[in-house]
C-alpha cells in the first residue's frame, strides 16, 4: 500500500508552525548570548589559575562537552524536578542549551585568545599604547575573526538541538509539529516540512552570518 | 640621552645582565654586538620598559625609566623599537598599522595620522603598498613597515633588535639601507645585529656583549677591525 500525502493540513497549520520556529529562534538566540557572557567569565576564569574558579570553570567544560544534550535537558526538567525545582519546558530547554554552549565556547574563546601570539603585545605596547588599547585595537579584533566561525557554528547547533525540546513538550518548532502530527496523523508530512523549516532558517543564519563577516573582516588574516 | 648605569637583570636564578653601564649621546648610532643569550635583546627590552630591572638606574632624556612615577605609555613614545620577528597587525593595512599609534596615542586627527604614516611609508619605499594587507608582503617589507610605524611616532630613539636576522639573506639589503638612512638623517639608534658589516660601516661605536657585561665597547671600525679583548676577538674569528 502507497502512503498518500495530504499537504492541506499542513498549510492550514502554517501560522502554528511558524509560531514554533520563531520560539525555536528565540530560545537559541537567548541561549547564545547568555552562552557567550559566562563562556567568556569560565574563560578568564580558567586563564587566571584562580584555584576555585578555575576548578569550577573546568568541571563545567567537561561535563557540558562529554555528555549528551538530551542528559542536560532531562536533568534540567526532570532532575531539578526532582528536588521541587519545577522549571517550564521553555526555561528547562534555555538552562541546558546555555551551559552547553557556555562549555564549548570557554574553549573557543580560551583558543582563540592564545592563538594571538605574545609579539602583538610587545608590538603595540612598544608604540605606547595602554593595556586597554592594545586589547581594544590589536588583540580583540584578532581573536573575533578566530572565533566568529566556530561561534557561528554553535549558533547554528544550538538551533537544531533546541528541537529536544519536543521530549519535555516544549512547544518550540518540534514539538508543535509534535503535537500537530498527532491530532491530525499526517506524521510524515508535518515532519517534513518542519525539516525544511529547519533547513531554512540555518541556511538563512549561516547566510546573515558571512554577509556580516564581510563587512566586519576587511582583512585578512 | 640614553644612559644605563649599572644595570642588573635576573629571570628567577638566571642573572642575564650583570652590571651594565652605557651612555649612548643623541645622534649615536651604536651597535650591539654578541653571541646568542648574552643579554642583547634583554638590554633593549629593560631601556624601554617592557622588562623591568633589578637593580641600577637607566635614564632616557633624564627620566628615570623604571621609576614608579614614570609613565611608561609616555616614555614609550620616545622610544621607537623594531623587533627581530615580524609583528605588523596583520587586521590592518600597511598604511592603518603606521598611522593607528599616531592617531590613538598621540591623539593626532585622522588625517595628520595618516599624513604622516602615509610620509613615513614613503620614507622607507613603501609608498605603493599603503592598502595592501602585511600578510602580503616579504619580509624584508614587513621589517620596513615596523621601522616606518615606529618612525610615525616621531621618536627620538630607536632600538632594533637584529632587525634582519629572520630574513632570507637576499632582502637583508633593503632593510639596512633604510637603516644606513635613518643613521644618516641623524637618528640616534642602538642596534642589536649580526651584521659586522652594517656594525663597522654605519656605527658611530660598537659594544661587544659577552655574558652579559660589556666586554668592549669602541669606536666601530676599531672594534671590529682590530679588537683589543680577546674574547671580542674569539667571537669576531667565529662570525667571519
Ligand atoms: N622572558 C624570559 N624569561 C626567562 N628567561 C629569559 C627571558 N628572556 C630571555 N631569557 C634568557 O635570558 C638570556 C638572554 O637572553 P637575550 O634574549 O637577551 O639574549 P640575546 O643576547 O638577545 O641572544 P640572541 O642573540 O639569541 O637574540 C637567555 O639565556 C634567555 O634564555
Ligand atoms: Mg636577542
């Protein structure tokens, strides 16, 4: 027996879909930004050598690199339940999303610095620039186009993993569709166009993202 | 003036420079001769500030350089340095590398920052590569570059540090007649080479570094022609 499509239902769903995809972009946007803020504490926590922060930088690296993110969700919903801390599918799915990206990114960012070799400092402190200006000028600009890819990236993760949030009835793009397919048993086909939303919109970050570098990058490096 | 008056320079239980005296009067051209880990570098690294001493004094103009008070950001401004390893900004342009420390730390507007990196580019035979980026370019141009943005900062001093040593032997050339010129235009300089040659032909004086002391120092032609201390006279046998 063929299966037929019935695309109908589907479009009828459309602004229900697209009101899960704009939560989809918003719990990775959120999750980005407040990744990058405490990636960039945990990596100047972990350059400083500061015994209890540098150890509370470092076990959170490694949890967050080395376990799965379906275990990070399921501890923020159901573990943190467990000890009557209840927190919404929304704010379960936005905690593990930030301590992942937070954990990878400390990483990211703790390379790219160390990638600016010493002689960029002797250099500008040389012509009588200030730590901060040395920093403004020479170091920051170096080590945002290291980082910009791999930050892009993450980004782009972050986006497609947020669909997880279909197992704690988040009701971001997957779980709509989730919820959509099981009223109307059209599984197949509102599988496929959310595949193809979420194709969309990472190929429209991806896109935003190579305009902005070429008119941020002039140069080389 | 340039004067360093017994200077002493340990890392940890290394001592590097070992009492250290040396006048360099302006419009000098003093080269820094020596064998590798006598303390050359760690010389030039102390007069501009980069290094800290452990004990004596070093004076430039009569400001005690490593005298709490001192600003060093300021003092820095007098002090132009190359160093043996390429290190332009590789971000930026030929010409924004030379006019940036002018315009940010001199606060000069956009325009007469980019005058003078534009006038000092020129000066150095880089004036058809102002918008090109470092990255392109050899090395020999890239050392020519560093002189040029640090002569953007309108120094009285320059110190450079084996400023060729890191270049294929056939762009050595440009580099040391841009040098032969700044010597000529009166620039008061302290060179660190390898160059016996620029050492004798262009140097007022030449120092030889052993150990980290001054194990002679004299009128250039004299100190690499006819050496009087036979260490000197080891050392110039060996590089010959
Ligand atoms: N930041 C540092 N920390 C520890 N030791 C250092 C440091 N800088 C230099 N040294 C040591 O001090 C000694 C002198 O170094 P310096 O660079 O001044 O020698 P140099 O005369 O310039 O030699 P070269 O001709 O090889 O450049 C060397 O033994 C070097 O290993
Ligand atoms: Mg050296």
């Amino acid at each position: 027996m063929e299966y037929e499509f019935h695309w109908n239902i589907v479009f009828q769903k459309m602004p229900e879909l697209l009101s899960g995809a704009f939560v989809t972009l918003h719990v990775s946007v959120l999750a980005m930004l407040l990744g990058i803020v405490i990636a960039i504490l945990l990596a100047i926590a972990k350059m400083n050598n500061s015994k209890p922060f540098c150890y509370v930088a470092t076990v959170w690296v490694e949890i967050a690199r080395n376990t799965p993110a379906l275990f990070q969700i399921y501890m923020a919903y159901f573990g943190l339940g467990a000890f009557g801390i209840h927190l919404s599918p929304y704010v379960a799915v936005l905690s593990a999303l930030v301590f992942i990206n937070a954990g990878y990114l400390t990483e990211t960012f703790r390379g790219g610095f160390q990638s600016i070799p010493s002689t960029q400092y002797s250099a500008s402190k040389s012509l009588g620039m200030t730590s901060i200006q040395t920093y403004r000028y020479i170091i920051l600009p170096q080590m945002l186009r290291r980082i910009y890819h791999p930050m892009t990236n993450q980004f782009v993760w972050s986006i497609l993993m947020s669909s997880l949030g279909i197992l704690v009835g988040m009701s971001e793009l997957s779980g709509t569709t989730q919820r959509l397919q099981s009223l109307s048993f059209r599984t197949l086909e509102f599988f496929i166009v959310a595949a193809v939303m979420y194709f969309i919109i990472t190929k429209l970050v991806l896109f935003g993202a190579s305009l902005l570098s070429r008119r941020l990058f002039k140069g080389e490096i | 003036m340039i004067s360093v008056q017994n200077v002493h320079k340990s890392f940890g239980d290394l001592e590097v420079l070992k009492g250290v005296s040396l006048d360099v009067p302006n419009g000098e051209v003093l080269s820094v001769i020596g064998g590798s880990g006598s303390g050359k570098s760690t010389l030039l690294y102390c007069i501009n500030a980069i290094e800290t001493i452990n004990s004596g004094k070093i004076l430039v103009d009569d400001v005690d350089v490593h005298s709490k008070d001192t600003n060093k950001d300021k003092l820095r401004q007098k002090l132009g340095m190359v160093f043996q390893h390429f290190n332009a900004f590789p971000h930026m342009t030929v010409l924004e590398n030379a006019a940036l420390a002018p315009r940010i730390v001199k606060k000069m507007s956009k325009e007469e920052a980019i005058e003078i990196a534009k006038k000092e580019l020129e000066h150095v035979g880089l004036g058809d590569k102002f918008d090109v980026y470092p990255t392109r370019m050899s090395g020999g141009q890239q050392q020519r570059l560093a002189i040029a943005r640090a002569l953007a900062m309108k120094p009285d001093f320059m110190l450079l540090d084996e400023v060729t040593s890191a270049l294929d032997p056939e762009l050595v050339g440009e580099v040391l007649d841009t040098l032969r010129l700044l010597a000529d235009e009166g620039m008061t300089m302290i060179c660190v080479t390898h160059e016996m040659g620029f050492a004798r032909d262009v140097s007022d004086r030449v120092a030889y570094f052993h150990q980290g002391v001054i194990a002679e120092i004299g009128e250039a032609k004299q100190v690499i022609t006819e050496p009087q201390n036979p260490l000197t006279q080891k050392f110039l046998s060996k590089v010959r």
